[in-house]
C-alpha cells in the first residue's frame, strides 16, 4: 500500500530512503553554509557618512556600533555643543543606511530564501535605524570668537568645559547588551 506522500515507496526501496535523506541533508549543510557567509559578509559591513561640511565623518558597523570617528580641520572651530551635534547627526546618517545593506548582502547571499525571517529582522533593523529624509541642513553654529572678549585663550584654544559635579550611578540605567539583534 502507497500513500499520497510516497512514504510506502521509501520503506520499499531503503536506497532510495537513504537517497533522499543524504539529499535533504546536503540541503540543510548548503543553506547553512550560505546562512554562515551572510553573516560574516553583514559583520564586515561597515558604513561612513560625513557631514557636510567635512568637519566630522563617522563610520558604524551593522550592528550600528561606531568603529571610527575622525575630524576635520574645521572641527577645531566649533563650540563643544555644535560639535556634539555634527558627530551625532552623521553617525545617524551612517546607520541609516544599515538596513539597506544588510538587505543587499542577503539578497546576494540567499537570494528569496526565507523571506518571512529576512523581512522580521529588516523591520527590526529599520526600526532601530530608520533611514533619514533629506532636508535642508542645519548651519553649524559659528565658531567662538578670539579677542579680548572671546571665550579662546591667548593661544587660539577653546577653553575645557566647566567641571560637572560626579553623577549618582544609583540611576543610571545597566548596560543591556540583550537588546542587540544580532
């Protein structure tokens, strides 16, 4: 007696079960593989925006972390809160972009594999880094000026910042690093 799946046939011939079973492991090896190579491409991935003046540049990887920041000579010039400013809307313009490209190295590496978990872990990516519209960027904030009523020293140099007084660590939120997808 056969049954609508073909199982009678298997349990007839055990070459052919065996067959089988060796191709659907190989299946299962083959899409690990390529789940494997997906992930090691997405965590080479790294991003780099600058702003737009060139006073800062950062770059994140996929899991959004900042790899590198550098500055520009122009960075110098602006005040510590300004600068706070730059740094902060270019890493956002970096990871912006992280969706797109983990997207991109999936579809290469898995084609329309799985596309149900591919598009759960995308809106949680897009969730977390949502991409930036474009919009007329803001001007920087001038640069302190130098003279006898600026706030530089004789020697051109912003002064450091006021001392703050120590925080209370009782109410600091902990470090979740549960929180990260990957």
């Amino acid at each position: 007696m056969t049954s609508a799946n073909g199982l009678g046939d298997l349990m007839r011939d055990p070459d052919e079960a065996e067959r089988r079973l060796d191709q659907w492991a190989q299946g299962l090896e083959d899409k690990a593989q390529r789940y494997a190579a997906a992930q090691e491409r997405t965590e080479q991935l790294r991003l780099t925006a600058s702003s737009s003046d060139g006073a800062v540049k950062v770059t994140v990887g996929a899991d959004g972390g900042v790899t590198a920041i550098e500055f520009g000579n122009k960075a110098r010039t602006y005040p510590l809160e300004e600068l706070s400013r730059q740094i902060l809307g270019t890493m956002h313009q970096a990871q912006s972009g992280i969706a797109t490209r983990v997207s991109e190295v999936m579809q290469e590496s898995l084609g329309d594999e799985d596309q149900e978990t591919r598009e759960l872990m995308l809106g949680t990516l897009r969730s977390r880094f949502p991409e930036i519209e474009e919009e007329e960027p803001t001007p920087p904030v001038p640069p302190a000026s130098s003279g006898p009523s600026g706030s530089t020293g004789s020697s051109g140099e912003i002064p450091p910042p006021p001392p703050q007084a120590p925080r209370d660590k009782r109410h600091e939120a902990p470090d979740d690093e549960e929180n990260s997808p990957w």
